[in-house]
C-alpha cells in the first residue's frame, strides 16, 4: 500500500492529504495550497450577528415612536386640529390606532431582522432599502398629516405607503418568506388609512 510518504508528486501529496490546490497567479509551475478550512462559508456570507440585526432593526420601534411625539395628536395644536376634523364613519376609535400601529411596526421589525440573518444577495439588499423606506415613511407620514396638518399630502403619502410596502413584500418572498409575509399588515393598514385620509379631506375642505 503507497503511503502520503511514498508520493514523489507535489500535486498527489496535496491530493491525498485533502488540500485543495490551485495555480498561482505569477509564473511557474509552483502552486498554492488552501486547506478546506480556509474556505469561507458562502451560506453564511454577510449574515450579520444577532445582537447587530436586532439594534438595526429597533429603528422600527424607535422611529416611529419619536416621531409621534413630536407631531402626535397628544400635542396641543394638532390635537385640537384633529378633534375639530369631521370625521367618517368607519373612523376608528382613537385607542385602537396607536395599538395598531405598534404591532405592524413589531412586524416590520421581525421581518427585518429576518432578512439580517439571511445571506447576503442582491434581492436582500432590495428588500432591506424598501424596509428603510417604509420605516422611514411611517414616521415622516405623521409629519406631514399631523405636523403640517395637510390632508392631500396625507392623502397621497399614504397611497404611495402601499406601493413602497408591496415592493418589500415582493423582494423579501424572494428572501425569506415569513419576513415578507410580515409586511402584510402594514399594507393593510395603510390601504386603510388612504381611504380614511381620502374621506377626512372630502369632509374638510
């Protein structure tokens, strides 16, 4: 029996020790050897540390909480603009908005982190902008309805929320299905709130 001692060729040592060879890139007939080891795991490549996703993603919890209490209803001049508004009657009760909106933002956090913990792609990257775009629209929307109390802005801010969340969705299913299926509520809520803002404007012009 030939033992790894007894091969003369460089090469079939390598082989039969398990080392993968490759050529160099300068000249010669010399080559490199990379134990398998050395090989960088491609399922796992850009999947960042849990505690790292978690604090990215808590900007869905935090972003949207500081900006209702910069522009919410609980301040002096927006609530009372608010309250004086004619409101339709599918209006919802007050309370059950900011419950609402705290489990789709508890959502959107979970299907972010989900796509942190994925391996990096070109449609995680796609995801990952549209779940930026629509954590940041969530708060500038309260800007615009409650800070500049515009309704047609609002209006339309909204509207646009629902292509922006159905963008999400649709690159995060090519990702990681729960994280897509985690943005549902949101574009529910702000098909929702496109009808509601339509009919606030319809009755206060």
């Amino acid at each position: 029996m030939k033992t790894l001692t007894d091969t003369h060729n460089p090469a079939d040592a390598a082989k039969a020790a398990g080392i993968v060879t490759a050529p160099r890139v300068c000249a010669g007939d010399s080559t490199t050897t990379f134990s398998p080891a050395d090989t960088p795991r491609g399922g796992s490549l850009g999947v960042l540390p849990r505690p790292l996703a978690a604090a990215l993603v808590s900007t869905a919890l935090v972003w949207p909480a500081l900006a209702g209490r910069r522009w919410g209803p609980h301040r002096l001049v927006p609530g009372v603009w608010y309250r004086l508004l004619r409101k339709p009657s599918f209006q919802p009760p007050d309370r059950v908005i900011p419950v609402a909106w705290s489990l789709i933002d508890t959502a959107l956090t979970v299907g972010g982190y989900r796509l942190l913990r994925q391996p990096s792609s070109d449609a995680r990257t796609r995801a990952l902008g549209w779940w930026a775009f629509n954590v940041a629209m969530i708060g500038g929307w309260s800007g615009i309805f409650f800070g500049r109390r515009n309704l047609p802005a609002s209006t339309a801010a909204a509207a646009t929320m629902v292509g922006t969340g159905a963008a999400y969705v649709g690159e995060a299913w090519r990702v990681d299905k729960p994280a897509a299926a985690a943005g549902l509520p949101y574009i529910g809520w702000v098909a929702f709130a496109t009808v509601l803002t339509a009919a606030l404007w319809r009755r206060n012009r």
